[in-house]
C-alpha cells in the first residue's frame, strides 16, 4: 500500500496575488485585504495531514472573539482539482469551521499558487480504492490584511501559536 507523505517546500516562499474558484465565484487573494487569511494547500481526500492542519487552525478560530473572526480567513486550496469541486470544498472546509473557504483551480494555476508559495505537491498512483494520493507540504501561510505573506507555520504548529500569530497582525 502507498503510504502517504509530508513534502518539503520547493523553494522559499514569496507570496502574491492570486485568484481562484470558489462556490459560484472566483475569489482573488486582493478581495480579503483588509482580513489575514489562513492559507494551506491540500485535498478533501487527504487520509491524515490536512485534516490535522485544518483542526488546528479550527481550534485557533474557535478562541477568537465575533469582532476578531470577522476580520480572519482561512483559504484551503486544493492541489486535486480532479476530484475537489467547489461544492465539495465548501462541504469539507465548513465541517471544520465557517471561516474557512474552499478554493481550487486549474492544474496550470494551482502550480502558479503553489510556486508563489513554494508549496509543493505531486499525484503518486496507489493501490487504494482511489486510484492515486497526492504527496504534498503542510505548512499554513499566514498573510497580513494588506494581502503579504508574513509567516510560514510547519505542520503541527499549536492552535495557540496560530492565535498568537493572527492577533499580532489583526492589531497592525
């Protein structure tokens, strides 16, 4: 069985402007200036990886107050526009918490996003019942509300060192 895993970036990441498909729209990273956004790349089938990182940014977003979260986003992009539509995305990204948004793309624009991010992701066939995995990093992107990348959160970084993080930028 393939097993699967936690990817390294593929470079160092510099961030930018970007756009994307959400439910019944497209969404540019510019139209939440004025918000931090929360953003991690990954896929609904993801076994263990994304789910862990989604949870904890859930967890940080359930510590902020009414006036905090109107100002905060989290955008999950899928790398598996195969299998992810937007519909599916907004059912998977709301299970864990409302102010998370599901966003795919085409595959030419996905790597687009995923090079300004130095995030890295690759399609590795499998025995499974879904016929391939998709390796990728795990690292959230934490960007101001002027719309820069300002921290690069590994995996498995503490609810409260994320709410930390958010709160510093929100009083900016």
């Amino acid at each position: 069985m393939t097993k699967h895993q936690t990817l390294e970036l593929s470079a160092k990441p510099t961030g930018g402007d970007f756009t994307v498909e959400i439910q019944n729209a497209d969404l540019s990273l510019h139209d939440l200036q004025g918000k931090v956004v929360l953003l991690y790349f990954g896929y609904t089938q993801c076994p263990d990886i994304c789910p862990t990182s989604l949870s904890l940014m859930t967890q940080a977003l359930n510590q902020m107050t009414q006036e905090e979260l109107e100002k905060v986003n989290g955008l999950f992009v899928s790398v598996d526009p195969n299998r992810d539509n937007t519909t599916r995305l907004e059912e998977y990204t709301h299970y864990f918490h409302t102010n998370i948004i599901g966003a795919t793309a085409e595959k030419e624009q996905i790597d687009k996003i995923t090079k300004l991010y130095g995030a890295s992701y690759r399609i590795v066939k499998s025995d499974s019942a879904m016929g391939y995995i998709v390796d990728h990093s795990s690292y959230t992107y934490v960007i101001d509300k002027k719309g820069k990348l300002r921290y690069t959160l590994a995996h498995g970084t503490s609810p409260n060192k994320i709410l930390t993080v958010v709160r510093e930028l929100l009083v900016e």
